[in-house]
C-alpha cells in the first residue's frame, strides 16, 4: 500500500556514521518517493529534535539520548542485531529490527556453506599434504543431524534451507515453533534434547540475558564427541574458555565462528592461533543498502497509513 500524505515532507534523522549515510540516504529517500513521501534527510543538528518523523539507526551513531525526539513516530534499525540500543532507558519510541531479503538470504548462504563445508570434511582436503592421497568419503546429509539454535527469520529459513539439501534437521528456540519438516523443540528443558542430537550446531540466537555464556562447558559436553559448531548469531552465546578447552580434548572437532565478544578479535586471542578454529569476521549476513531500504520505506508507509509496524522489538524479550 502506497501513502498518500499530500504533500508532507517527513524528517529523516540518520543516526549513523558518515559513510554509512552515503550508502543509505539515496536508496531510502528513493524508495519512498516510490512510495508517494518525500523525505529530508538530516544528521544530528540539521534537523530540530522535535521535528523528526523517524529514527534511522545504526551502531556507532552519535545519538544516545532519545527523550528530545518527541514526535518521533519509530526508530528504525539497520542491524538485526538490536542489543546494544533496547536496555536505552530514553528509547520510548518503537524500535523495529531490521529483517530484508538480503540480510536472510546472506544468512541462509553463509550457513549452508559452512554446514557442508564441516558436513564433507573439505578442511581435511584443503589443507592435506601434497601426494597424501587419502580418502574419507562423507555421510549423506540424510545421515547427518544439525540443530539450529534460534528459529527467527533467520534461523527458520536456515533450517528450512538445510532441511531441503536432507540433513535432519532439529531447531531450537525460546518458545514454541512449529515448521514443516523440522523437529522444533522449546524452553529450556529441551535444550540437552537439542543439543545431544547436534553433529552439526548452528547458532543463530540474538543476545539476551537468556543467552549469554548459554553454551558454557557443561552444555558443550552434551554435544556427541567431534561436533562441529557454526555460530553466526552473537558471540556471547558460547564462553570462549570452555570452548577451546572442549577443542582441546576432542570434545568439539572444528568451530567457526562469525561473531564474538569483542570486535575486531583481539590479536592476542587464542583463536587466532587454534588449529580448530576458523574466524570469519562478522559478514555472514551484511545488510545491504539496496534491499534494506525497501523495509525501512515499507514500515514508514505503514505508520503513515495507520498499520502496525513490522518487526517491532519486545523490549522484555531482548529482541
């Protein structure tokens, strides 16, 4: 549905850094103007507190205190990943995540990608010595069981994705799902249920108080021996310790890991130098401007014509 807000002009505050207001201001104001509103766009001090409409944020912009933006009607976040702004006690307006077709479908690749690439044993192959001609020959994916951590938008259509190539595939998530075609198990009783079957864990949790150091050692033990873990999800979610001590006694096979505690990974970090562990450096999933700014117009269009937002954060919940 289209706005029609005849002739208003609404205020833009993007409170992002520099560089990525050039990647986001055209593509934004252009799908609104597709969308019948044309918008100004300020930064910080361009446009008077009490006249912005919306909120276009980003970590890393200099905005921190939100009670001057009276008539702000939403901020509208660039990340999925919302943590580091929903305990902001000024934050009273609706905060909304962002979820677009590029950022799932990034997702979707990176996991799939890594999933198989533990699945077929390719690290062995990669790295073997030259004239070792030594063969593994893999499982099926059909014999090979995966859990998913987190069944979101996210986690729901990585594990539908990998469900589809025929691995077993069991997801996991805070409170009830049900999905075609995988085994959904819920709340924190069924969590050794979920992980016991994990040959393959994929962690694609957002950050909560529920989350944090939820794969501690105790948790890793339930994995069968020689697991594999690909974590895209937030790096608190497993203690890096008695993650590299359960690497160290064969417990864990191989991690890769996308996201961490501290970004950039400090150089002097263990997982620099373990041979178990592959650092890929938080680009599982980017948002990119061109399908983003299709989700940011589309939820200003419904708050200008009266619907409610889509991807709302509940501020009880973390996410």
């Amino acid at each position: 549905m289209r706005a029609r807000n005849d002739g208003k002009v609404i205020n833009l505050l993007f409170n992002v850094t520099p560089a990525l207001l050039e990647d986001y201001r055209d593509p934004i104001v252009s799908a609104l103007q597709r969308n019948d509103i044309e918008a100004r766009v300020g930064l910080i001090g361009e446009i008077a507190p009490e006249d912005v409409d919306y909120i276009i944020h980003a970590t890393g912009g200099p905005v921190t205190d939100f009670a001057p933006f009276t008539h702000a009607r939403a901020v509208l976040s660039l990340w999925a990943g919302v943590e580091k702004i929903v305990g902001n006690t000024t934050l009273t307006q609706p905060l909304c995540r962002m979820v677009d077709d590029g950022l799932r479908q990034g997702m979707v690749e990176w996991v799939v990608g890594h999933v198989l690439r533990a699945h077929l044993g390719m690290d062995r192959y990669v790295c073997q010595k030259p004239s070792n001609w030594e063969q593994h020959v893999p499982p099926l994916a059909t014999e090979r069981s995966v859990t998913v951590l987190g069944l979101g938008e996210l986690g729901a259509a990585a594990a539908l994705a990998l469900a589809r190539l025929g691995f077993r595939v069991t997801g996991w998530s805070r409170s009830p799902r049900d999905i075609a075609g995988i085994r959904c198990l819920a709340g924190a009783d069924s969590l050794p249920q979920a992980l016991a079957s994990a040959e393959i864990l994929v962690g694609l949790l957002p950050q909560t108080p529920e989350t944090i150091d939820l794969l501690n050692a105790e948790r890793l033990a339930l994995l069968p021996k020689g697991s594999f873990i690909v974590n895209a999800g937030r790096g608190t979610l497993i203690v890096d310790d008695a993650l590299i001590a359960a690497l160290d006694g064969g417990q864990i096979s191989q991690a890769t890991l996308d996201v961490f505690r501290t970004e950039p990974v400090p150089g002097d970090h263990p997982f620099w130098s373990h041979p178990g562990v592959t650092i890929s450096p938080h680009i599982a999933a980017a948002t990119r401007a061109s399908t983003a700014a299709e989700k940011i117009a589309e939820n200003i269009v419904r708050a200008e014509t009266g619907q409610p937002l889509l991807h709302m954060v509940d501020r009880t919940l973390s996410y």
